[in-house]
C-alpha cells in the first residue's frame, strides 16, 4: 500500500470494521486498499475516484469514477486514506453520511494529509479505534458526539499543521499532557 504499511495491530482493528459490510473506498486510486479490505471480509467495495482506475481482480469491488460532489448513494462505512491536503468539502459532505469512518494517514514527521479542518469534524466523532503508528495511523470514528473530544496525536498535529510540525512522538505525547 502506499504511504508506508498498517502494523498487523492495525489490519487486526481494521477488520473488525470492514468484516461483513459495504465500504466505501474514498479516493480508491489504484485499489490496493479495496483489494485488501476484500480480504479483510469486506461483503463489497465500492470504489470511488475522479480518476480511472485499473480493473479490479475480485468481482466484490464496484469502481465508481465520480466526483465526491456527484456521489450521491447511501454510505455505512466509508474508507478515506491519505486524503489530499487541501480543502475537499464534498469529501467531507460524504463522510457526515457515513455511521462508520475510517481513516488512515499521517499528519507528523513533515508529513501531511487531510487538511485542519477535518480532523475539527473528527473531534465531533465518537473515536472507535486509535491505533498510532510512526509510519500509518488507523483511526475509526463511529456516532457523532454533542462535544468536541480531546484530540489524538494524529489530530492534535493536522489541526495544528499550519502552526507547528510535529514529530510522531511529540504529536502523541502533546496529545495526553
């Protein structure tokens, strides 16, 4: 997968969230993540990108070429990983439809993905899983919350990108002082 590789603690979360659903593959790319939530137990991914994507080799992954802004079907679980790092409000529009989001990316160590105010949206979230890593970070966001949470490090180093790089272990650290 690109952008570096989840831990086998992070595949373990993440199947628990895929396995025997309908996941939304935001942002699919070249599929590796769809293919993968596949064998994770997935029931289908529906991938969706702007732009052409190869043929899937398994028959449970639908690609969709759309515009997020045109994308106007139903979403239970939706999987955005390494979101682009400038504001996409129809990407955020889909996520508000999701129950289930999850997310992968890395905002630490001059690393940057999603944008501020994302990760704001984020902390309106009920937070299901953290599984930090220096490489990736897995998180999975369930109900939204009537406060705002205290945010992770991930969180806490994309809301505050503009401001400060962090590294990986202050970002975690600054998160629980």
């Amino acid at each position: 997968m690109s952008y570096g590789n989840l831990t086998p603690a992070q595949w373990k979360a993440l199947k628990q969230y895929v396995d025997g659903v309908v996941v939304h593959d935001l942002g699919a790319g070249q599929l590796e993540l769809a293919h993968e939530t596949i064998l994770l137990g997935a029931n289908q991914v529906i991938a969706i990108d702007k732009d052409r994507m190869p043929v899937p080799h398994n028959r449970r992954i639908k690609t969709v070429r759309s515009y997020f802004a045109d994308y106007k079907e139903p979403i239970d679980t939706a999987l955005v990983s390494w979101p682009i790092n400038r504001v996409e409000r129809s990407l955020l529009e889909l996520l508000r439809r999701a129950r289930i989001v999850i997310y992968i990316g890395k905002n630490t160590d001059g690393l940057s993905c999603g944008w501020p105010h994302l990760f704001l949206y984020f902390l309106s979230r009920e937070l299901l899983e953290y599984v930090p890593d220096s490489h990736n970070v897995l998180a999975v966001y369930g109900k939204p919350l009537d406060h705002m949470r205290r945010p992770t490090g991930e969180e806490l180093a994309a809301i505050r990108t503009y401001e400060k790089m962090y590294s990986y272990d202050e970002a975690e650290a600054d998160a629980v002082s």
